[in-house]
C-alpha cells in the first residue's frame, strides 16, 4: 500500500534523481518497496549504476536485484536488449538459478514468443509445480494476448491452490470489472476485504461494484460500504459522492414508501457538507458546478 | 530541536553535579568514619530531576515523531501497488519506445 506519506517521499526523491541530486538507490529501493510500475525511469537511472563500475560494487549483494529490477523494466520499456544483457550478466553469476531462469521467459513474453515462452515456463513448473511467480505469469500472458477467459481459467485454478493471495483476487476482481462480470466481481471483492479489511481502497471497489449492479439491496450494502471506506481510510472524495449518489438512487426507488431512518438522512447531508467543505478548500471555481450536481440529486 | 537539546544539557550537568556531590559526601564520611547508609536526599532528587530531563531530552531532540494512527492523514491510503507479477508487456507504451542509446555496458 502506497501511504499519502511514502508518496510524498517517492515524489520528492524522483525531483532530486532527476535533476541530478543523488538519492537514485534510495529512490529504486523505494519503487521497489512500494512495488510501483515506474519502469522507464528504473531503467534510465538502474542503467546509470549498473553501468558505473564504482557505485555497483559499493552496492555489495545488492547489485544482483537490481540487475533484475532492471531487466523487467526495460523489457516494459520494449528495450530488449539492454533486458537480454543484464540476464546475461545474472546467468554468469547464478547458472541454473530458477529466478534467472523465470526472467529468460519473462523476455520470450516481452518479445512476443508466445509458445516459447509458454514452454519455458512449463518447464519451470515442472521442476516447481508451486512457484508462483511462474504461474501468474501465465494468467498475464493469456491476458496479454487478448485471451481473458483462458486468463480467468487460469486464475482461478492458481486460486484454488493459493487462496490466500490477495493480488490475485484484486487481479481477478479486476478482469472481472473489464468484462462487466460485476456479480462475480463482489465475490472477489468479498475475499478481498476478508484477507485486508483495513484497505479502504478495497471497501471503496466493492462499493462502486455493488452501485453498479443496483437494486435496493445492493445500495443499501454499497452505502455501508462507502462509509466504512470513510471511516477506515480518513477523506475520500469518491466514497463522499457514492453516499450522495447511493441515497439519491435509493430514494428514487424506495418513493411513495418513504421510511427512511433519519440515521440516514443525517449521513447523506453530512457527506454533502463534507463535499463542499472539501470543494471550498481545494477547488473553490467549481464549487457552484458541486452545489447544482447536489441539487439535481435532491439532496 | 533547540529547546530539547537546551534541557538535554540541562539534564547531563545536574548528572553530573550529583555525581560530583556523591563523591564529596563519600570523601566526607571518610573522614568522620561513619558507615555509608545510602545517598543523601538531595542527590536523589537531582538524579531524579535529571532523569526526567534526560528522558525528555530524548524523545525531543533527534526528531519528530510519526503518527501511526491509520486514520491521519498522513498514513492515508492513497493508491494499491502496482500488480507486477500480473504485468503485462505488449501495452500501449511499445509504441513509443524510449531512447535507444541506453544500454548495459
């Protein structure tokens, strides 16, 4: 999880790295810590140690993860060949090592050898039938050739093995969302906040899920959700505008038959005055646009 | 940092003076000849005084402290790592490929 702290940090060290001030090993173990996809810039100042003789060694053990961290951003920045070299390096000093070895394919995927790729990583599970490193990249190389159901298939047989892996599920959840498969969405969000239930960020999906499905019950659960994302995770302005979107959908539906609680009532006009709390201070041009999306909300 | 630093010498001075006193009070009960029974009370007092000094000293010189209440806003939640084990490499970026002159040497 990426705190608003830590991302002040990162922020700063990568101003200082790019204007020459130092601080570019702090910076990649940060990235690398906070496992943030910033890839070219990995690449361009991984490169700038890995290729100065001095400030690697003073690296000690250290030098090898950064070789690797390296080679996977430059085969996300489509740079093969600077990949290839750093594996190179990395296979001299660990012959035979499966990590190594997972990296080799890692670079058949990035160049687009499908079935090579798949068969190297075949391989690699048969010597490991658990690792899985090896099989989540094969869910992610079926949804990279555009096969969502295999990707699926496949995720959730890693799933019932390893159930305990909250990135795959939010992974799943999140294919799930892109075909629009939103019931079997909420489940995955279900295991989700069981597995971290102090994420607010999963509470907040969850919730957007169940607003998208609708129904009176979906809302109601949604709203909880909404404020639940509130309550754990301090400001938020999307959860602020789902409790105002939930109680206008739910008021829309429940009309004629109005027995709302005021408990109800009471939340839904202090998220609007949180709203404009938060608009006044942040954005106070677009306060008049905020006051007339409330109104149309009848709130 | 100032004002923590301040009491900090505060504190190690009034040590320091309590040690001194002691080493007095023992060089006087030599020359009396009484059995050492225990540190005179205003000792204890300037050890205690100092202590507390000290402690303060500190907690309040090297630095601020973090919160770790979940709820501040600096320890808020803002976004979920990356999935990297899911990454995918044929994405949009490859059709902008960076410069080319980077290279391993």
């Amino acid at each position: 999880m990426v705190t608003r702290r830590e991302e002040e940090e990162v922020n700063r060290l990568e101003n200082q790295v790019e204007n020459g001030g130092g601080g570019v090993w702090e910076y990649l173990c940060l990235v690398h810590k906070l496992k943030l996809r910033r890839s070219d810039m990995v690449l361009k100042h991984g490169l700038s140690i890995l290729n100065d003789k001095k400030k690697r060694s003073a690296l000690g053990p250290e030098e090898w993860t950064l070789y690797e961290q390296v080679a996977v951003a430059a085969m996300d920045c489509q740079s093969n060949d600077a990949a290839k070299d750093c594996i190179k390096v990395l296979q001299r000093k660990f012959p035979g090592s499966k990590r190594v070895g997972r990296l080799e394919a890692m670079l058949l995927e990035a160049r687009g050898l499908w079935s090579e790729a798949e068969n190297a990583y075949s391989s690699l599970l048969e010597e490991n039938p658990f690792d899985q490193v090896v099989h989540k990249r094969r869910v992610a190389m079926a949804k990279a050739q555009g096969n969502t159901s295999a990707a699926i298939d496949w995720l959730n047989k890693y799933l019932d093995l390893f159930m305990a892996d909250h990135e795959a599920w939010r992974e799943l959840a999140e294919i799930y969302v892109s075909l629009q498969m939103y019931k079997q969405a909420v489940f995955c969000y279900e295991e989700l906040i069981l597995s971290q239930p102090t994420v607010p960020l999963h509470h907040l999906a969850y919730a957007d899920v169940l607003y998208t499905l609708g129904g009176l019950e979906n809302l109601q659960t949604a709203k909880k959700y909404y404020a639940s994302t509130i309550d754990s995770g301090g400001k938020s302005t999307r959860a602020l505008f789902g409790i105002c979107l939930c109680t206008s959908a739910i008021g829309q539906l429940t009309k004629g038959r109005n027995k709302e609680d005021k408990d109800s009532l009471e939340l839904q006009s202090l998220s609007a005055m949180a709203l404009e709390k938060d608009y006044k201070q942040r954005a106070p041009s677009k306060v008049s646009v905020l006051s007339s999306t409330l109104r149309s909300l009848k709130i | 940092m100032g004002a923590g630093f301040l009491v900090g010498v505060i504190g190690v001075l009034i040590l320091s003076h309590a040690t001194y006193s002691t080493i007095q009070y023992r060089a006087l009960l030599k020359i009396t000849e009484e059995e050492f029974s225990g540190p005179p009370i205003d000792v204890v007092i300037e050890l205690i005084i100092s202590l507390v000094l000290c402690l303060w000293a500190a907690m309040a010189a090297p630095g601020k402290f973090k919160s770790i209440h979940p709820q501040s806003e600096e320890n808020r939640v803002i976004a979920l790592p990356a999935n990297l084990d899911f990454m995918i490499f044929n994405h949009r970026g490859k059709i902008f490929p960076l410069e080319t002159e980077l290279k391993l040497k």
